[in-house]
C-alpha cells in the first residue's frame, strides 16, 4: 500500500538544495516521497510518461513514483530508519530509503534526463552514488572526493541524463560499510529507447544482500565481514521471498546485482538460461551464453532471460550451500555418528530441556519446532505439498503455470504434476500407471533384469556398434 509523506516544501530544504534549484530557474518544490509500508512484492508501475516499457516487478519490493517537470524525470528518495521484515516472524531495524530496505526501485528509459532529491534523515550524513551510470563526475555521490556529506536534514539534488540501457544500482558512498550493513540500497533499471527491442513478458529484479543479526535481537552488526546469519535478496529469507510467478511460454528476465561481501552462483533449476545483460549493460545478440548457474561476484550486476517452457515449481537459489540457512552457527561441532543417547539424559540434568541433535544429520531442524529466541528464524524451514524444504536464505520458487494473463502475478499454489511424473518409493513392482503411460522405460520390470557392468558391451536393440 502506497501511502503519501506531507509534502516537502522550500522551508524544510538545505539552503544547498533551494540555491541549486532556483538557479536553474526552477519552482522550490520538492516531489512527494512515497513511503511503502508493506515488503511484499507490489504490481509493477506501467509508464504514465514516454516509452510504453513492460515494467520491472521488484521482488518482495516496490518502484518508486515520479513526476515530469518539463522534460526532467523528478524522484525522491528520502534516507531514512525503517523496520524490514525479513521474513513472517523476524523484523529487523535497518537503514534504507522511503521506507524499505531496499529502496524504491527507480525505473526509466535511456535518454531520460533524471533529478532525483535525496533527504537525508539518518543520524549521520549520506551521499548516493549512481553505481553503473555514466554522468557529470560531481554527480557520482562519492563523499569528499566529488560532493560534500548530505548532512542530516539536508536535500540534495542529483541531475543526469541517462546514456545507456541496463541494470544499475544505488547506494552510498560515505560511511559505506556501515550505511551498506545497515541495509542502504536500491535498484536503478533503464530500458532501452526501443522498447520492442528487449522486450521480455516478465522482468523480474533484486539485489543479494546479507546481515549479522544475533538470534533473538533487531539490529546488524556492521563490524561483520563475511560470517552473515542472514543471506538475503531484496532484504528477504526464505521463506519470506515471494515466488517468480510466470506464465508457461512467458520469456522471463531476472537481473541481479551483488551488494554482498562475497560472490553468490545463482542458479535456476528446471530451465537453461542465456546471460544478456552485466555491468556494462546488453550483451549483443549473438553473444549471449548458456547457463543453468551465474555467478555473480561483488558489485555485479547479472541479467539472464529464458523461454519458461517446462510447468511446475522450480527452485531458484545461491548455490553455496550455506547462503540457503538462516541464522546458522558455524561453530556447532558435527555429531553424525555419535551416541548421543546417552548425553542427552546426563546434559539434561544440568541443563533443562536440552535436546541432543545432529546425530543423523540436520535435516531433522527443517521439520521439529524447537524453542527460540523471539524474532529468529528457523536454520532451514519453508513448508511446500511434500512437506518440509529445510531451506532458508537466498532461496525463492519459479512457478509455472499454463494459462496465466499479463501482468497476472498471484500465488497459484502449489504444482499439480500429471500422474506418474514425481518420484516415488520402490516397493518391488513398478506402478500399472508408470508401465501405462511408456515413459519412464519400463521395459526392464521385475522379472526382466539386465544387468550391465562398467566395461561390458550390453546388446542393446537400436544402439549402434563400432
Ligand atoms: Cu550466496
């Protein structure tokens, strides 16, 4: 839900900013900032103004509105405390913009001359650097070396024309490490001035980010470098990041930029994908390659597109196994193996309720309710018709779906699969509806085993021989 901010107006503004904007002969009037209140995933903006884009859903986020002051695209962005939900059960007390954490995606076409206002309402000074653009040199929001700090209570105003289509980030340059720990960042997409030219039916997009959030508390640890608890995109774990939702036959875009500390191989199951689009912009048609995984090192941004062709609900997630976990303590010893029966009943005398774990593995964390600090998510967990996913982290769902609409982004549920496709327990004998349907082969039944061994030639009918 979009609520609207009272309106900024001249007095409240830096001396700095009302000096730039009445120079230019301009009216002192700020554009409103809208504020999110919600971190689900909101409909996409279609352009009230210019090129009839196919707009960007921003996962488990938002794009920000703006208005046209003769031919300048007006934002604002106002840097600000917001309170994130991470997921159902955990909120976290993060930095970000109007808001969110992330920040309001800005969205635009190439040629667009932008102004966007940043109000800075931290308790410390900011700046925002255009990460990607090309732009004036003293537009590049880089504190000390390009512009001085946006001080608290100050607007800043930041004018260029953008030069080329791709996927950009923002975020700040000053206090960086901490005001990126805090959760300071934003999307900046701009399509190309063709839009026929990359169109794509669903154009997703989100930012890998991380946080060090003890179990049981609401703020980052900033002085953290790579030992995060909370892989995140767009500031959401699993199973708090909503689904990709695409109609089957859809082309689908997904960009992704890195503001991590460390590179995340994003990888997509059910579906090859080709790479289109990096930092420095559209790959060429032609050069585009195929991948199941990219990786996506820190400041990147990736964009890759595929036919969604196959039905079902297929997993999309970092493929370092430990970014798929939630608040996970790297220091828990490995017990697989052990007795620990007998540990049990002699720790639980000293400490009640002690439950021993982990002496078959972890999976049994995906399914039991074990007693936590509040405001803490479960290691693994996420429920789906099988049952426990024992997921977390950097993890989402690309469901797909025949005989979905445009612009049709509701949950479906879950995967109906046709009889005899899921996997299924051997009993002894195969299924009269596996047998039925020809596929899998089933011509090796029970009573017709043929075994083949590594460096035999098996007689197979149809194979050819040399
Ligand atoms: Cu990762």
């Amino acid at each position: 839900m979009l609520t609207r901010r009272a309106f900024v107006n001249a007095s409240t503004m830096s001396a700095v900013a009302v000096a730039a904007i009445s120079g230019r002969g301009q009216a002192a009037s700020i554009p409103e900032a809208a504020t999110m209140k919600e971190a689900g995933t909101q409909k996409p903006l279609a352009p009230h103004t210019g090129p009839d884009y196919n707009p960007i859903v921003t996962l488990n986020g938002w794009t920000a509105p703006w208005r046209m002051q003769g031919d300048w695209k007006e934002f604002h962005l106002v840097a600000e405390p917001v309170v994130r939900e991470i997921a159902p059960g955990m909120k976290a007390y993060l930095w970000g913009y109007n808001g969110q954490s992330p920040g309001p995606t800005i969205e635009t076409v190439e040629g667009d001359k932008v102004r966007i206002f940043v109000t800075n309402r931290l308790p410390e000074h900011t700046s925002i650097h255009w990460h990607g653009q090309r732009l004036p040199n003293g537009m590049d929001g880089v504190t000390g070396l390009t512009q001085p700090p946006i001080k608290p209570g100050q607007t800043f105003v930041y004018e260029f024309q953008l030069r080329r289509a791709g996927t950009f980030m923002y975020h700040p340059h000053a206090d960086e490490t901490l005001q990126l720990a805090m959760g300071m960042m934003g999307l900046f997409i701009v399509h190309p001035q063709d839009p026929a030219g990359r169109r794509v039916d669903r154009d997703f997009a989100f930012l890998l980010n991380a946080y060090d959030i003890e179990a049981g508390t609401y703020l980052p640890k900033v002085n953290t470098m790579l030992d995060f608890n909370l892989w995140t995109w767009n500031s959401r774990a699993y199973p708090g990041i909503d689904p990709f939702i695409v109609g089957k036959g859809d082309k689908v875009r997904m960009r992704v930029g890195n503001l991590t500390m460390t590179n995340h191989p994003i990888h997509i199951h059910g579906h090859e994908f080709n790479v289109t689009g990096t930092d420095g912009g559209y790959v060429p048609k032609g050069s585009a390659w195929p991948e199941v995984t990219v990786d996506i090192a820190v400041g990147q941004m990736r964009a890759f597109e595929f036919i969604a062709d196959e039905p079902g609900d297929w997993a999309v997630h970092c493929h370092k196994s430990h970014h798929t976990m939630n608040a996970m303590g790297h220091t828990v010893k490995t017990y697989i193996g052990a007795n620990l029966g007998n540990l049990q009943g002699k720790i639980a005398k000293v400490a009640k309720g002690y439950t021993a774990m982990g002496d078959k593995g972890m999976a049994e964390m995906g399914s039991m309710e074990m007693p936590m600090p509040d405001n803490t998510l479960p290691m693994m967990s996420g429920f789906a018709q099988f049952g426990a996913v024992e997921m977390g982290g950097m993890f989402s769902v690309l469901k797909v779906r025949e005989g979905l609409s445009a612009g049709d982004y509701k949950d479906p549920g879950w995967y109906k699969n046709p009889p005899g496709t899921i996997a299924y327990a051997f009993n002894g004998t195969l299924p009269e509806a596996s047998r039925a349907t020809g596929s899998p082969d089933t011509s090796h039944t029970k009573a017709d085993v043929r075994v083949v061994k590594p460096g035999s030639r098996p007689a197979m009918p149809g194979m050819q021989h040399d």
